[in-house]
C-alpha cells in the first residue's frame, strides 16, 4: 500500500503539459507547471487491468509545490483510512486501525506500485521532468487529432532516473501531456501512455483519464481517472503535517 | 458497572445514529464555513480543505467479517485439534464537528469446535479485557461453542489547533519496530496473535501538542483492570531525516520506565529502533530493573522482494513456564515481558508473486531459550473486498525439558471488508 503515496506524486508528473516559440525545456516547464498549479486537491480513481482480472483503488489527494503532498485511500474497504504524507524528502505512512506512524525509507518508495505500470520513478521524482533531463524539440505531430510537440528527454548523467530516454508528446493547444513512450537503458520501448477526456478541473482543462501500457504484456494496463481536481485553493504548508494525516477525511 | 457501561453505550450509539441524520443536512460548524469561503494561500484550514472538493458525510461505518478456521498439531500421531471463529467487527466514526469526534468499535467473534471444548478456561481467555471497564462479555457459551461481544475502541476527540485531546478506549501506539516493542509501554501485544488486527485498546486519557507539522509532545495516563495506573510522556521529532523519540514515565504504579526510539533510513533501507527500561520503585537502587531493546532494518528491492530482520534482547529473567500459552494469552503478557528472555531474532523475506497473491516466510530463533518459530503466510486478494490468507506457525524447540510445546498451527482465513 505505500506505494499508493508514489501515485499521487505521479499523477502531477505524468500530465505533463507543452508551448509555442519555447525551447523542448520551456515546454516541458510550462507542462508541469500547469498540472501541478501552486497547489491542488482531487478525487482520483486508479484501476489495475490485467486478463483475468481488475482492482481499484480510489484516494483523495492534496499537493502543494514539489515539497508536500498528502493521500487518503477511500476504497478498496480494506485499506479506507490510510494515508500518506510526504514533506521534502520523507514520507509517512498513517495506519489508523492500529493508530501506528510508519517512516516510509526509500527503498520502498522505489518499490514497483501494486503491480501496475506505472513505475516508482514515475510517482516519486515527480520534479525529474524538468530537472533531470536535456530536452530536445523533435518535431510537431498530430496525435489523435490533436497537434503536439515532440520532444525527446534524455536523463542527466547521475539522474535518478530508471528510463535511458522518454518521448513525450505535449499539445500546442493545451500545453497537455498526450502521450508518451518510455525506452529502457538499451533503447527498447517498455511503456507507452495515453492521456485522454480533455475536461475542466477548476480554473483549467487537464486531461482527466491516462492510461499505461506496458509494451509486451498483453491485456494490461492502469488507468488514472481524475474524478474532480482544483487547482490553487490556498492550501497552507501547515495543512502537510502529521496532526492533519491523523484528522483528515 | 458493567449494565450501566452497556446503557451508556448503547445510548451513545443511538445518539449517534438519530444526530447523524441531523448533523448531515447541516454545515459542519459556523468556523468552518467561515473558512471555507476564504480563498488565497494562507488557509490552510484542514476542514475547509478537504470539503472543498466535495461534500463529507458526518459518519462512516466499515469493518469486514472473517471466518478462520483453525487446525493445531502437537504431533503427528495425536489427535489433531480443530477450531473454527467466525468474526465481525464493526466501526463507527461520528465527527461531530470540527472539533469533536467520537469513534466506537466492537467485535462480534462465535468461536466454536475442538479448541473451545477440551480447554475449559478457554471461554474465560477469550473474553480477557484489561481495560479498566470491562468492556468484554460472553453472550453464550456452552461446552464447545461461545460467543463473545467486546468493545476494544470508544472514545471521544477534541481537537483545537495544534492541542488534542482523546478519551475513552484507545490505542496509544509508541512503537517504533515491527516485532517487538519496548516503547509500546500502553497495549502490548503479541506477534503470534496475527488474527487481532487492531490490537488491544488502553482506557486511558491522552493529550498530545503538535509542536511541528513532524513532532509532538504527548501525555497519556491509563488505568488497567487492577486500576494501576501507568502513565508516560513522550517527545517526538524529526532531525537529519530521522524521526526520534524519548518517553519517561510510570508503569503500573511500580516501575519507572525510560524509553528512547528512532525511525530513519541507512543505504534506502528502513533502520528503526526502541529501548525501554523498567526500574522498579520499590527497589529503586538495585540491579532489579529491566532491559527491553529492539532493532530492526528493513530494505526492499526493486524487483519487489522485501526483507527484515529485527533483533530484540529482553533481560527479564521472570520467564514463564510455557512460553507458547503466553504468547497468546494476553493475561500474561505485559510491557516488561513481551516475549521470551535473552536474545530474539527475527527475519521476514515477502514477495508479491502478483499483484494479487503475496507469499512471505518469517522465523524467530531464540538461542537462550533453544527456541524457533518458523511462520509462512500465503495471502490471495480474491475480489477488491474479499482475501484468503493461509498462515502456519510452527513452534520448535531442541530443549528435551520443552518437548511438549512443540506444535504447529494452520489457519485459513477469508476476509470480507465492507
């Protein structure tokens, strides 16, 4: 379950947003940014879909800046009432049922999520994408009718990256993260995502559903569906505390 | 006491029923609406956060019902023993404003089968409350069946900014490790004892001051059933990516307990750690005091396998003569004497084989006692509510004098959570 918490981080970094006239690394910035806003608080849903089977698990999240963030698991019945902090670089893991803190070390917030496609790396250095990358403008092309910059990240030499390079493709209208590819160190594709259901969240449009799909494994995939999001609603730094881990709902 | 604890409880339960509906058409407190049209980043209001988004309920209600059924071999050519227990806990949450919240827990466990009819103290075990309000009763029984009702949760929170106050039936939980824990000095429990997911609860008062959004300073005075008293403070922080803590007190109106407990990380793997020690007040100047030190590392790999190993020494030489029977039974069991004296270790391998079935293997080997404990655990997620968990522990030992504890448990347990 503690790497539930890698989600939430993740889903600021995984829609990622793109502009025009701006350098790959202006775009990529602007991407972020928009996704992230000052702050924000949401409604997530995330589905594990393999063959035989689906899980689900739905959580509240609130973030501000890179530093905080705070998920309450709502479902599955069996672990409602979890939540995860997360100030700078520590997290911690809130039990309720036996009323115990856990200090999260960060072997186990690499550890993969759940089983799903999303990897830790995605969840937790959430700031990589601007900063532990070079960016290159590739080209710009229509993806599922919408125009998008291309745009190749190669990871900084002591990067804590897991990828040897990732593409994504950002959409000039939105400066929305559309779709990605993920190459391993040998330049093999292991994943690609797809974000869709361009929707109001707030003051903005984000795409609300992303989808990851793990290149040789046929009949899975996760899904991330953002059932509500606002941006910038003035949350305060000490609302990321463990007071509030133990009183919040 | 106890028909007038039962009244004032089930009057509380009603109460909160007929007020939730109430409570539920109406805004949660005047303050808190206040601070929801606020806007701009300096709120930082956690009520008017998190209604933001959507609309909360005043109450919640979950639990999960289990049956597990149990087969306990001593030796093979002797008769097996058999037990079933079907189990349902219920927990209700009422937040009754901003500032007032009152939980109540209960569990509902029909055991019946081989177990229950050849121990006859069996029925009295199960129903085993330390609380100061015994708060645990056996509805029936007969000779091999009884159904127990107990309340392990009922308190009432007040919370005002950065001061909290809970009293009732809680769990005050200092711990810092896995296994064993000296710091723990409130609800011991054992590690055996799997099937108690919560824990045991304290009747106790407890007020805590958040001096930082990573560290507090807590006092916590509870009354057991022998109405001694034990009561501790704790400070808690966070320094050099450590949380650290120190806790000084009185235990059982006899000892005096000093404990310290870290949680931080060496090379990404969780290193955590407690100490206590028991002085008794008695015997203040002398060597009768009692040592309790746990430490544990925890590292996991990226390809998922995750590994633990804890050590523990316990210097209280008031050992008991069947050490299995005290695991389980929490009469025996107390804060200065968790678990077997000397030397404990424990390691833990665990891996998630798919993201639905997690197989794990721990054992404890305790050289002073010639003593090893070797527990595989097989968990199926079945549906997103529903689990099966097959869990052995086998008991060993190579000290001819200790024969006769030696068995082996099999439980196979189904979990609906709702």
């Amino acid at each position: 379950m503690k790497k539930l918490v890698l989600t939430i981080l993740m889903l600021a970094s995984l829609q990622i947003t793109f502009a025009q006239g701006l350098t790959a690394k202006e775009i990529i910035r602007k991407a972020d940014d928009k996704n992230r806003g000052l702050s924000s608080q949401g409604i997530m849903t995330m589905t594990v879909i393999r063959p035989d089977w689906t899980r689900t698990i739905t959580m509240k999240t609130w973030s501000k800046s890179r530093e905080y963030s705070l998920v309450l698991i709502t479902a599955p019945a069996k672990d409602k009432g979890q939540v995860f902090l997360k100030i700078k670089t520590e997290m911690w893991n809130w039990v309720p049922s036996i009323d115990k803190t856990i200090k999260i070390p960060p072997s186990m917030m690499l550890q993969s999520w759940m089983g799903s496609d999303f990897t830790n790396d995605d969840l937790v250095k959430q700031s990589s994408i601007v900063v532990d990358y070079t960016h290159k403008l590739l080209a710009k092309e229509k993806v599922r009718d919408m125009d998008c910059y291309k745009i190749e990240l190669t990871p900084l030499p002591d990067a804590p990256v897991v990828w040897g390079k990732v593409i994504m493709w950002i959409t000039v209208s939105g400066f929305d993260m559309w779709m990605a590819e993920y190459y391993d160190e040998d330049s093999k594709l292991v994943n690609v995502s797809n974000n869709y259901d361009i929707r109001r969240m707030g003051d903005r449009e984000i795409p609300t559903r992303l989808e990851m799909v793990p290149v040789n494994k046929k009949g899975q995939k996760t899904v991330m569906h953002i059932d509500e999001m606002k941006f910038n609603t003035g949350i305060d730094e000490s609302f990321f505390s463990q007071q509030n881990m133990k009183k919040i709902k | 006491m106890k028909p007038v604890a039962v009244y004032i409880l089930t009057l509380l339960f009603i109460l909160l029923l007929t007020a939730d509906g109430i409570a539920l058409g109406q805004p949660p407190c005047p303050r808190a609406k206040a601070s929801a049209a606020q806007s701009g980043d300096s709120t930082g209001n956690p009520a008017a956060d998190s209604s933001a988004v959507k609309k909360e309920r005043s109450w919640s209600f979950n639990g999960y019902v289990k049956d597990m059924q149990t087969l306990i071999v001593h030796m093979i050519d002797e008769p097996w023993v058999t037990d079933n227990l079907i189990h349902n806990r219920n927990n209700f949450k009422w937040n009754i404003s901003k500032s007032f919240t009152f939980c109540l827990q209960e569990r509902n466990r029909f055991y019946w089968g081989g177990l229950t009819a050849i121990s006859p103290q069996y029925a009295d075990f199960i129903a085993y409350d330390n609380g100061l309000v015994n708060m645990s009763w056996n509805i029936f029984s007969g000779k091999s069946y009884v159904l127990n009702i107990a309340i392990d949760r009922v308190w009432f929170d007040y919370t005002r900014d950065k001061f909290q106050v809970t009293l009732g039936r809680q769990r005050i939980n200092w711990s810092q490790t896995f296994v064993w824990n000296p710091n723990d000095i409130f609800n011991t429990y054992s590690y055996f004892d799997f099937d108690y997911e919560e824990k045991p609860g304290s009747d106790a008062v407890r007020l805590q001051y958040f001096t930082s959004p990573s560290s507090r300073a807590e006092i916590a005075v509870k009354a057991d059933k022998d109405q001694k008293i034990t009561a501790a403070g704790l400070y808690r922080f966070n320094k050099w990516k450590y949380d650290f803590q120190g806790l000084a007190g009185i235990y059982t109106q006899s000892d005096l307990v000093l404990g310290l407990g870290w949680a931080g990380q060496i090379a990404g793997g969780g290193f955590k750690g407690e100490m206590s020690w028991f002085q008794p007040l008695k015997h203040f100047g002398d060597t009768t005091g009692v040592f309790l030190s746990s430490i544990e590392y925890d590292y996991t790999f990226r390809n998922s396998i995750f590994l633990q190993f804890e050590g523990f020494y316990n210097s209280n030489h008031t050992n008991s003569t069947n050490v299995l029977i005290n695991q389980f039974n929490p009469a025996l069991l107390n804060a200065k004497n968790p678990f077997l004296t000397g030397f404990s270790i424990f390691g833990n391998i665990s891996y998630p084989v798919t993201p639905l079935i997690s197989l794990a293997l721990a054992g404890i080997y305790n050289p002073t006692n010639k003593m090893y404990f070797i527990i595989p655990t097989f968990t199926f997620s079945l549906m997103n509510n529903l689990d099966l968990s097959l869990i052995s522990q086998t008991f060993q030992t190579y000290d001819p004098a200790l024969m006769g504890s030696c068995q082996t448990s099999v439980f196979v347990r189904l979990k609906v959570s709702f």
